[in-house]
C-alpha cells in the first residue's frame, strides 16, 4: 500500500518527467495485470469472489493511472498509455463489476446468500458460474433480466460509502475510457458501448438466412447488452 500511494503520489506530479517515466517504464502493464488476477488466497480467505480489500486496492490501482493523465497540457501521457492499457480486461472489469452487483444484492436481498454486505457473491457458490468469462451470453442475459429488479431497489438505498466500496473499480475502468476516448477514434469504438438507438438486431429468427446466423447475431446482441 506505500509503494501504491508513493507511485500514486509520484504520477501526479509536478515531475513531469516522472510522469513519462511511469507512463513508458511498465507502471500501466503491471496495473492491468494486477486487476485482471483473482487474489485467489484472498478470496479463499473471505469466501467471498470479490472482497472488500480486492476491490479497494484494484481501485488504488486504476486510479494511480488516472493520476497520470490529470493536468497534462500535451498529449503524450495519453498516447503511451493507449500503447499498452489492455482494452479486454477493461471490458471485462466493467461487466464483472456490473454483474457482482447484480447478483450479490440480488442473492442476499432473496436470503440466498448470508451476508451483513449489501451484496455478496460467495466462492464456488451457485451465482459464481455467471460471473466467469467464459460464461454463454445468452444464458447470462437472461439471468441478468431475472435479477436486475431486485437489485436496482438495493441500489437506491446505498450510500455513498457503500457505492464507493462496491463501484469505485468499475467507476475507475469508465473514467479511464473517458480520459482516453478523444486521444484515439479507435479505442472509442472498441470500448464504448453501441448506443441502444443505433442496436440493429432482430429478434426472429426469420428476418436471417439460416438459424445459425440468427443464434450467431442473438449472442452477439445479448453480449451488447450487459455491457451496455
């Protein structure tokens, strides 16, 4: 945590060349790294998928890469930092985040799970399986739809500290697209969401040549939306 806060402070500057230091020496590298690994010992530890201190220090993390980009006048921070921010772990933070919410508040509002947190997710449970990469999009969508009512009720009654404690990493990955978005028209297309009015799909499988492309466009579709 003191090397964090001591890179965290070095990013911010005034030392500009500090900063380019940081951005090129393998700082974001190792971040991304960092926020894509599990900490199995410190989920085995709580039990939980997604503990309070994980969350806390990937947060730490993706912040001592926002800091990096805050007040500069030039563009080469940005430029660096695109070279080597790893776009699909930014996605699938998003999500994980999204989703460990939706099915943590869902499942401790239902009694399901046993926790004093307002969502909880526990390890090797039930809910884990939807939480995971490779889980079918499909089947994710509509376990989604299932549990987003109950969430969004738990949502509203949260406060600041609890929504800091349970979005701060996904709020993070969000605030870097944004950083990032004007410096690359590329990076804009490939992480931000296709807004809903331009969604072209179809649900029918007869407006499609075969069922096969209907099943391939239906996946793709339902991948949209839980990211959206």
């Amino acid at each position: 945590a003191s090397a964090l806060s001591l890179l965290t402070e070095g990013a911010g500057g005034p030392n500009l060349r500090i900063q380019e230091f940081l951005s090129t020496l393998g700082h974001v590298a190792a971040v991304f790294r960092l926020v894509e690994s599990g900490f199995a010992q410190i989920q085995r530890a709580s039990g939980d998928l997604y503990p309070t201190m994980v969350r806390k220090l990937k947060a730490q993390l993706l912040e001592s890469v926002l800091v990096l980009l805050e007040g500069r006048l030039d563009t080469k921070i940005h430029e660096a930092t695109l070279q080597r921010v790893d776009h699909v772990v930014l996605r699938e933070r998003i999500v994980f985040v999204y989703l460990y919410f939706i099915f943590g508040a869902s499942g401790v509002a239902s009694g399901e799970v046993r926790s004093e947190a307002m969502a909880s997710v526990p390890l090797n449970g039930r809910m884990q399986r939807w939480l995971l990469p490779t889980v079918e999009p499909s089947e994710l969508y509509e376990q989604v739809t299932g549990a987003v009512s109950v969430a969004s009720e738990v949502l509203e009654d949260l406060d600041d500290v609890e929504l800091d404690v349970l979005f701060s990493e996904g709020l993070d990955c969000i605030q870097l697209i944004l950083e990032l978005s004007p410096h690359s028209a590329q990076f804009e297309r490939d992480m931000k969401p296709l807004p809903a009015d331009q969604e072209c799909f179809l649900d029918d499988c007869h407006n499609y040549a075969t069922q096969g492309e209907f099943v391939r466009e239906r996946t793709a579709y339902h991948r949209r939306e839980v990211y959206r």
